[in-house]
C-alpha cells in the first residue's frame, strides 16, 4: 500500500487531520523536487534539490513512525 493509500484509512478525528496532510504533502514532494533537480542548471542546484528530496523522505519517515506508535490502522 502506498502512503497516499494509508492516509485515506486513518481514522477520522481531528487529532490525526494534521497529520494525514502533513504526510501526503512530505511523500509526494520527493518526486517533484527530484524532477526539479533532474533540470538543474548546476551541480549546486542539483545538490540543493536533492538534499530537499531528503529531508522531505526522513519527514515521511518519521510520520510514519508516528502512526505506526499511534497503533490507529
């Protein structure tokens, strides 16, 4: 199952909104930035996207986690 797909079967409380949006903006962020680094006009350019691309995976990771500790699916 993909993270978009998870974040559909989260419960339906308030406390959980924030994070069901949060992780659907960290996971799909990756991709866009690697295409913007894909074009970069210089290697610092490219450096610079990729390492966006990194901290936006770690951030998914870490909601991840916290579902995962929430014990909610």
């Amino acid at each position: 199952m993909n993270v978009i797909q998870l974040t559909r079967h989260l419960p339906n409380q308030i406390a959980l909104q924030n994070l069901q949006n949060q992780i659907s903006r960290s996971c799909t962020s990756p991709c866009l930035n690697y295409a913007e680094a894909v074009s970069a006009f210089s290697d610092a350019q490219f450096s610079y996207r990729m390492s966006i691309c990194l901290r936006e995976l770690r951030e998914t990771n870490v909601n991840l986690k916290i579902i995962k500790q929430l014990r909610v699916l």
